[in-house]
C-alpha cells in the first residue's frame, strides 16, 4: 500500500486575524504530530499545485471563481461574512487547497498511490456553487471528485464527510449527480443549520444531537452509511477530514474521541478495499483544539496507511 502526503507552505500564510478558530497552526500541529510519529518517513510528500480555473469550474459557477479572485486583497483583510476573511494570500492558499485534492485523485487514480491525506486549508465543505462562506472560498472535496469523474472518467465516487458541521457546501453541488454519493454525519442544531431533510436520493445525512458520543457514530456508520456504500460499490472514496467533533473541541457539543476517529477510518478503508481497490482521497476541514486536531489526525493518517 502506497501513501502520499499533500500539503503546501501557501496554506500557512492564509489567515483570518488573531485568535481566529480555522488559523495556521492547525496545518503545523498536524505536520509536525506526522513528522515526529515517524508516519512521513513511509509516505511520499508532494506540495499541492494550484488548482486551474478549469479545474474549479467542474464544482463552482465560473463567477464565483472570479469573484473571490476579484475579492482579494493586496494588503489588510477582505470580510466574505462575519466569520470569513481574506488576506493576501488567501488566494493561493485556496487554489492550493483545492488543487491538493485534484493531485491526490490523480496519484490514486494512476496507482501512485493508494491513498492521500491532504494537509491544508482553507477548508472547503461549506463553499457552495456559488458562494464563499463558514471559512471556505472553494469547495475542495469536490473540485477532486469532479475531477475524477469529468477528466479521470471514474464512474463512481463516494463522499463521507464526519466534520460536525453539516457539508452544506458539498450537498449544493452533488446534490442529484447519481455517480456520487454522499454520506455524512453532524451536529444538529449548529451552523449552517441545514441537512436534516437530505435535498435528493444520493445523499444519507445522520443528524446527531448535542452530546452525541462516539456510540452515536457508529451506530450511524454501520446501520446508514456501510449498507450504503455496500449498495453503491464506490470506486474511490473521497473524505472531507473535519475533526471538531471532538469532546476537546469547544465550537461544538458533540463527544468524539481520539479512538472514535480511528475507528470510523478503519470501516471506511475496509469499505475501500471491498469495492474500490484500496483507494482514499482524505482531505481536512475543521478541527479547531490544537491538540486534540494533532492526536486525531495522527490515528486517522495511521488507518489510512494500516500501521
């Protein structure tokens, strides 16, 4: 099993002002957590390009791509909403961003590797066709599973996304594409408040309650999502990686734990290598205790590589 490594130096000069929650450290904890664990001396590094505009018009409307470019600011910060901003190189690190995605169904789908983490942000999961929102600028999951499908002729492509806040940016645009489907689980209520009632059939949204333990998880996994996935037989898994459902982690209520991660990981691999020859893009969303994002990441990059 091959196991690549996706990150870029772009992704750490974005940022949203002092004390904001999605901030640079998130990208260093976790490189430097898989650096002194020992997992990247068995993985092959690659630095993200930067997505084309080809690339991300396969998920967004075209003016949405030269909105946020238009949007970027030579100096100081430019406000999307109240919690998202732009600096200077936000730009970059969002082409970046989505363009680690493109490269890692690339490597899979050419079996340079069987599966890919993705260390970078801006996160992606809440970017709708057209409109930047929740610190995301371009939806990167689905930049590469369009890529896969639309340039790499994949058929079909699976999405599990376990960020607690509800992929509302993914559903807008996969939402009725039958060679996708999209499973996911998150906190209800909490922004953006939405994905209680699914907007079409390829969708399997698992609202949890605040409060919801690691139990809650994979009771969702193993009665909604695998009888899914088994049903669906994905030829590459995409995940969007979000870690702030972690009992750690204070912008939400629910319970996860370190374990409750690796656990999920290892059904999905399993998953992969029933029906999709082993092959994983994995790519971060949220996350926002320091530690706890370290610790999670490291035993999710752990199943993903079987150490």
């Amino acid at each position: 099993m091959k196991f690549a490594y996706i990150t870029h130096p772009d992704c750490v000069r974005h940022e949203m002002g002092p004390h904001h929650p999605e901030c640079p450290d998130r990208v260093t904890v976790i490189d430097n957590r898989l650096r002194a664990s020992g997992l990247l001396d068995f993985a092959a590094t690659h630095e993200a390009p930067a997505a084309t505009f080809e690339q991300l018009d396969r998920a967004h409307a075209h003016t949405h791509v030269l909105e946020v470019q238009a949007l970027a600011p030579h100096q100081g910060y430019a406000a999307i909403d109240p919690d998202t901003r732009m600096n200077p190189y936000t730009w970059n690190a969002a082409l970046r961003a989505a363009g680690a995605a493109v490269l890692a169904a690339e490597l899979v789908h050419s079996g340079s590797a069987t599966r890919v983490f993705c260390n970078v942000r801006p996160p992606g999961h809440h970017a709708t066709l057209s409109a930047a929102m929740g610190f995301c600028f371009f939806n990167n999951i689905a930049v590469g599973m369009r890529h896969a499908l639309d340039a790499l002729s994949v058929a079909r492509v699976a999405l599990i996304d376990f960020d607690v806040h509800h992929g509302n940016g993914s559903e807008d645009i996969v939402a009725g594409d039958d060679r996708i489907l999209m499973l996911s689980t998150f906190q209800s209520p909490l922004y953006p408040y939405s994905g209680e009632a699914p907007s079409a059939d390829n969708l399997v949204n698992v609202a949890l309650p605040p409060y919801s333990d690691g139990a809650a998880l994979r009771a969702a996994v193993l009665e909604r999502w695998l009888p899914a996935l088994n049903d669906f037989q994905p030829q590459m898994l995409f995940i969007s990686a979000g870690f702030d459902a972690h009992v750690e982690d204070g912008i939400s209520q629910l319970r996860w734990r370190d374990d409750d991660y690796a656990w999920v990981t290892r059904e999905l691999v399993t998953v992969a290598n029933h029906h999709a020859q082993g092959r994983i893009v994995s790519v971060l969303e949220g996350g926002y205790a320091i530690g706890a994002l370290a610790r999670s990441v490291e035993r999710h990059v752990r199943e993903l590589m079987g150490i």
